[in-house]
C-alpha cells in the first residue's frame, strides 16, 4: 500500500465539514454546495426528526412543517433503525436550545 494513498471522497468531504469554524462558514460552504430545495430538504427532515423526537404525532408534523408523510416515515424509520446519527446530535441540539431560551 502507497503512502501517499488517497482519501476516500466521502471522507474529505466530511473531513471539510469539521473543518468549518463557525455557523458563517458553514451556512457559506452548504449554500456553495448543494442546491436551494437541497438545503430545504435537508433544513426540513432535521425539523422533522426533531419533533419526532419530542413526541409529535405525523399529522402535526405534516402541518407544522409541510413534510409529506413519506418524507416523515423515512425520518422516523431513520430515528428507529438508522445509523444513530440523529441519536447523537439531537440531544446536543435540544440542550443548546434550552440554554437559548428556544425549547
């Protein structure tokens, strides 16, 4: 095996994303790479498991956020049976909200 072996492209891109310094950088750096409705889809599904977490029955969800049922399931089924990436974060998420007077 070379040592100058390459990253795997999905680790430099990860790798990038920890690199960003602060919510400026990082709003600058997503606005330059993904699309508008991209960044709603992401920015909605977040809400989404968010609520979900908190108890929300889907037909609240689907008004409060415009979510459709579908993209609600897969939200769920991502809390339920996914890879605990929602699992780590939304604790962290909810605390930070509490201490902004926002939850």
């Amino acid at each position: 095996m070379s040592k100058n072996r390459k990253k795997e492209p999905n680790d430099l891109l990860y790798e990038t994303i920890l690199s960003l310094k602060d919510l400026d950088e990082c709003k600058r750096f997503f606005s330059d790479l993904c699309t508008v409705a991209e960044l709603r889809s992401m920015e909605q599904r977040f809400e989404v498991a968010l609520l979900l977490s908190d108890g929300m029955i889907y037909n609240d969800i689907l008004e409060r956020t415009g979510a459709s049922s579908a993209t609600i399931s897969r939200v769920n089924r991502s809390l339920q049976y996914g890879a605990d990436g929602y699992q780590t974060v939304l604790p962290r998420v909810k605390e930070q909200l509490r201490r902004d007077g926002k939850l």
